[in-house]
C-alpha cells in the first residue's frame, strides 16, 4: 500500500480515515449485486436473495434491521463460502487480502515495532473478520442513513455505490466524496486503544451516513471489519513501548453499546 503525499500515513492515523485505490483488475460488482438482493424473498437456488428471513444459524451476526435506514447483514469469513454466491465470497477473500496488508501498513507507521503486529493482534487466539452487507432504504423516512459510530474493530474497509458517507474531522461532520473504484479504510476502537500511547496514535473514527431524502435511490455499501474477537482482552502499547492488557473486548464492547445506545449482539 502506497499514499500518494509524503505524510500520507501520518495524515491517515489521524484523521482515521482514507481512500484507497482498488486494484485494477477488482470487480466490485457482485458485493454490489448482494447489497441490492439480500433483502428480496427467497428463491431456491438464489443465494443473492432471503437473507432477510435465513436466520443464518452458523453465524453469531446475521441479519439486523436498525432503526435508522439500514438493514444490515453481517457473516463471518469463514461462512462466506456457505452463505454466499460463489463471486462474492472471492471478492470478499480478496478485500479481505487488502484489509491486512492496510491494517500491517498502519500499524507500522504508528509505531509498532516490526515483528511484533501479530501479538499486538491477539496472537494465536485469533481475530475475527466479517463482512456486513448494508441497504439503505431511501424510503423511510429516519434521520439518519447510519447513526454516528465509531467502528470496534482495529480497521474497516468498505465501498459504497453513492455519496452520504460523513466523518467527525477536527469537530466537524465533513462529507467525503467517493471517487469510483475506491475503497474507504476507517480505523476502529482496537487500533485506538492499541496505538494510543505510541508515536503515531490512529484514531477510530467517528462517522455516519446521511438519510438519502424521499424519492431518492437505495444505497449500497458492503465492508470488510477485522477487530479482536470477543473472547480476546484488549490490549495496548505503554509509552514505554510495553504491550499489556487494557480490557475485555466484550466488557468494552458491552460498555460501548450502553453509552451509544444501541443493542450488543445478542448472540455473542
Ligand atoms: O455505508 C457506509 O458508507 C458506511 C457503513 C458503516 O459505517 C458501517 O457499516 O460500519
Ligand atoms: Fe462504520
């Protein structure tokens, strides 16, 4: 991964969010295809279509209507191949591919010493990655696309089909404009707790999508979130460059939803 200005990463840890060119050859088209199908009545053989009925027992995730204009489906990598059309499961291993390379990139230029990444990440108790799926209804009349968040993992990468995308830069809620065939990385809580004491702390990003008005087309985005899996305690560098332990990922994410006011996972 390469910025295209000399403070580029600098810029990117933190503001905690950028833009990242898609590989030539990347066909976002069947993440796309999903986005806009997930949500319609099965049809056998279909495995675009009846996400919103599925129940998706191998996953923790699964389908969430909000109560803003989204409706979500979020599945684990490793049910990707059982739930999911076959072009969308490799466009999602290959997102997948890219989220890494960015998230081992950013954790360089924030500091962590080479060789060390793979520990900062939780070492041989794993991670979890899972995409989720996003329909924004434009013809409900919510307030909001998305309501602001910041993002629990350590880095999230998305595409997004229309404007509305916001983030919180320097106190104020700034629109980014989504050049074609572009990603968007955001960095999550994990990477801020982690990093926060370190020469180049990243900042989760708080950001939010605006309500697309009456009339207005559906929206789609799809995302590639790698973060800590539950079971795993967070952890986090000391000035002195000492990697200890910070807190529970659950107590933390329990305490996170409480104090935005949304509801954890029941499942998890
Ligand atoms: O759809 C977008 O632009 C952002 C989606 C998002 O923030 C999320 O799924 O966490
Ligand atoms: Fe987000």
């Amino acid at each position: 991964m390469e910025f295209d200005r000399p403070d580029g990463a600098a810029e990117a840890l933190r503001a905690g969010a950028f833009l990242l060119r898609m590989p030539d050859d990347l066909d976002p088209a069947p993440g796309l295809d999903l986005c806009r199908r997930f949500y319609l009545p099965p049809v056998p053989g279909d495995r675009y279509r009846g996400h919103r009925e599925h129940g998706h027992p191998a996953s923790k995730l699964g389908y969430e209507d909000r109560p803003d204009q989204v409706e979500q489906l979020q599945i684990e990598a490793h049910l990707w191949q059982r739930y999911f059309p076959e072009e969308v499961t490799s466009l999602l291993e290959r997102m997948e591919e890219i989220t890494g390379t960015a998230l081992h990139a950013l954790l360089s230029a924030a500091g962590v010493p080479a060789g060390d990444a793979d520990e900062a990440l939780g070492g041989h108790h794993g991670g979890l990655c899972y995409t989720t799926v996003n329909h924004y209804r434009g013809d409900l009349d919510r307030r909001v696309g998305i309501v602001e968040h910041t993002d629990s993992g350590y880095i999230t990468l998305f595409h997004a089909d229309q404007p509305g995308f916001e983030v919180l830069d320097n106190g104020r809620w700034t629109p980014i404009e989504l050049p074609e065939r572009h990603f968007v990385v955001n960095l999550g809580d994990a990477f801020d707790v982690l990093t926060r004491h370190l020469p180049h702390p990243g900042t989760a990003v708080l950001h939010r999508v605006a309500a697309a008005g009456p009339g207005q087309p559906d929206r789609s985005s799809f995302t590639i979130y790698m973060g800590p899996s539950y079971g795993m305690v967070l952890r986090q560098y000391t000035s002195d460059g000492e990697l200890v332990d910070y807190q529970s990922f659950r107590d933390f994410s329990v305490a996170k939803a409480a104090r935005m006011g949304y509801q954890f996972h029941d499942r998890i």
